[in-house]
C-alpha cells in the first residue's frame, strides 16, 4: 500500500470513528436526562395526585419510546429483537437458565407451576435494550440483582401470574415486606428499569 492508499484509509477510519461517537451522543443525552430525573423521581412520586402521576408516566413513556427510537434507528442493532424466542417452548431450548428464572421468579415451593403464557409475559417485562443482540448473558445480567415482586403481596393471595410480578431491585423488594407496590412506584420501578437495561456502552457515560 502506498502512502496515498494510507491517508485515504487513515480520513475513512477517523470518518468512522467521528460518525460512531456522533451516534452515541443522542443516547448519552437522554440517559444523562433520564438518570437525573430518576434521582429525584421516587420522592416527588409518593406525593403526586393522581393526574400528576399520570402526567410523569406519560413523559416516562415518552422518554423511553424516544430512546427506543434512536436505538432501533441509529445503531446496527435495528434488527436485533428480530431473533428473540417467540414461545416458552423456544425460550427453553435457546435460554435455558434464563427460562428457569421466568418460570420460579416469585414462586415459592409447592406454588403450581407458572403457565407458558406468563413466563412469556415476564420475559416481555424485560426491557427491550437488555434484548438487542439476543444474548442469554445480557438478560441474565439485567436480572442478576432483581426480584419477581408481586404487586399485591403473595402472601395475601397475591397470583404468580406475569400481571402482578414486576422486575425490582431485590433490596427494595425486602425492604417493602407484605406492602402493595403502589402505582408511583410501579412508575418508579419501570423508569429504573428503562434506564438499569441501557447498553453498558452508553449507560457509562452516566
């Protein structure tokens, strides 16, 4: 290679690197705004009304179908969720620790088993970020300090179905006890999870 072919090829990998580092920045700026608000949410929520609340988890979704939107469309990844397991039966086979986890998160012994629809529906309570490449260990790592918690205390008759478990943070599930998870904290705990299941590349900058 001669020392023009070079400097062609030095501009195109520094293009590259430029054009890459650009795409990020959309990303960095929405986690930096979406961590920032998620310090003062919790606390602000246990004392919204009920309009206020609905106001915050409609600027919630918001923040999250805009982040979900820059991530389908400016990253190879588009095509990614693409290839997730459709059915339980499928989740078993490509995820097999990842399925045991849906099927006993919550579940204590002697529970009947949880249906295929509801480890299904657990399986989509995980956030769509932490699903981009289809990869078992990035699942396995969003859930690795997380509970199945009930939204209405299993033990007062609360179901195992996947409508009343929220993925949470563990340390928070215990610290709740036998405690309805209130809606302001479902907000929380969803606007947590939006932000907990980033990619480790551009939670970083947080």
């Amino acid at each position: 290679m001669n020392f023009s072919e070079q400097s062609h090829e030095l501009v195109d990998t520094t293009e590259e690197k430029t054009t890459a580092e650009s795409a990020q920045q959309p990303f960095q700026d929405l986690i930096a705004f979406g961590t920032e608000n998620l310090k003062n949410f919790q606390e602000r929520a246990y004392n919204q009304s009920q309009q206020t609340l609905n106001a915050t988890a409609k600027a919630m979704a918001d923040w999250q179908e805009e982040l979900a939107g820059l991530g389908t469309s400016g990253m190879v990844v588009a095509n990614a969720l693409k290839d997730l397991p459709r059915t339980a039966q499928a989740l078993a086979e490509e995820m097999p620790k990842l399925a045991r986890r849906l099927q006993t998160a919550g579940t204590r012994l002697g529970d009947a088993p949880r249906t295929n629809a509801d480890v299904m529906g657990l399986f989509d309570k995980i956030p769509g970020p932490s699903k981009l490449g289809a990869s078992e260990w990035d699942l396995r790592v969003f859930l690795s300090d997380k509970h199945g918690s009930h939204i209405h205390p299993h033990s007062k008759g609360g179901s195992n179905e996947a409508k009343n478990i929220l993925w949470e943070v563990g340390t928070d599930n215990i610290r709740r006890g036998a405690r309805n998870i209130s809606g302001s904290e479902q907000l929380y705990i969803r606007f947590y999870n939006a932000i907990d299941s980033n990619p480790k590349e551009f939670s970083d900058c947080c």
